[in-house]
C-alpha cells in the first residue's frame, strides 16, 4: 500500500507543481515555465501576425489588424479599401474573386460586365443596372436612352435622333419633322434644302450650289 500511494503522488508531481505555479500568476495569465517566475497574458485565439498583450487581447504587427476589429481575435492581413469580393492574402494584397476586378484606387474588388455597362453601372457580375431614364437590353446588356415621342432610336451610337416623315434631300433632320440644310443649301417656301446661287440662278434651276 505505501509502494502504491507514494507512486501515484510522484505521478501527481507535475500536475500539482503546474497547479502551484498557476496560481502565482493573476487571473488571466500563466507562467512560462515551472522554474520560471515570469507570468505572460493568456489569449484564446493565437494571436498569428501579432502578440498577446493583455488576457484575450492581441496587439497586431504593422499591416495586419484583428479580425472584425474585435481585439480579441487574431491578427490578419488589412488591405486598403477591405478588399471587398476580394481575399487580403498580405498587407495591400488584395486577390480578387473570379469575375471582379480590383479597383487600385478604392481597393475594392469590382464585378466585371463585357458591355461595359454605358449609362448604367455594373452592380453584379455580367449584370448591368441603368441609370434613370435608360432601359436595360437584357440580350446585350446595354442601357438604351428612353426616346420621347417624335424620336427614335439609334443603335449604333446609342442615341435618340429625330424622325422626319419626308427624306431631308441636301439636309439633315434637326428636330421632329424639321430639315436643316447642308452648307451652301437654303431652305425653300416647300420646306426642302435648295442649292444658294450668287446670281439668284434667273430663268432656270440651281442645281448645285454656285451653279
């Protein structure tokens, strides 16, 4: 029976002696080692890219900060902006999602639209939201100016342009159903685009301007 009490107390040994030293440190922190008198904070989390300074509290290196700001949490890399759609893989190194960009100047990760998104903006990848007064052509993803009556559309620069019912010969159709004249043309009493002669072109027809 001694043999047996006096193994399991050595056995106890380091256990008691961890104990004792435990309780030579406040609330909160812990000994180094057994022979050491040395008591240093006790953080939950490790702290990775910083040092625990304070139970549960960890001070972060330059260009790391704690996660959710919580001081309590480990340190990790900051970047500029957030990094927003983006991983912060290091200090101001900020790895984009697939389809995003980063934008350099506000370090956020942009999502990326083919068409470009003209009169609108690109809210979601390959999704465009227009602007107001545009309508959005879903096929394209192009935002199209909403044409008043009298206009229409023009694909091809993207604009609305005036409609004239008659053709504008020698001129061009500057508002609804009215022709302005090309230079060296004038307008006449029937609304077309005539050629100007210095002469005045008596007792015939002006053809071309000058002539």
């Amino acid at each position: 029976m001694l043999v047996r009490r006096a193994i399991l107390i050595l056995a106890l040994m380091p256990s008691l002696s961890l104990a004792a030293s435990s309780k030579n440190c406040p609330i909160g922190y812990r000994k180094i080692g057994l022979q050491s008198r040395k008591c240093v904070p006790i953080c939950r989390q490790k702290c990775g890219s910083g040092n625990c300074i304070k139970p549960n509290v960890c001070s972060c290196l330059r260009g790391y900060e704690n996660l959710n700001k919580l001081s309590s949490n480990r340190c990790v890399p900051k970047c500029k902006g957030g990094c927003h759609n983006g991983r912060c893989a290091a200090p101001n190194k900020c790895f984009c999602a697939p389809k995003y960009k980063l934008n350099v100047t506000t370090g956020h990760c942009l999502p990326i639209c083919d068409s470009g998104c003209p009169n609108g903006s690109c809210k979601i990848p390959g999704v465009c939201t227009c602007n107001e007064g545009f309508t959005l052509n879903p096929t394209t993803q192009t935002c199209h100016p909403q044409c008043k009556d009298g206009y229409k559309l023009d694909f091809t620069d993207n604009r609305c342009i005036p409609v004239c019912s008659t053709p504008c010969d020698n001129g061009f159709c500057s508002s609804p159903e009215t022709c302005g004249c090309n230079e060296n043309y004038q307008k006449g009493l029937d609304n077309k685009c005539a050629p100007i002669s210095k002469d005045g072109c008596l007792n015939g027809i002006c053809t071309s301007p000058g002539k």
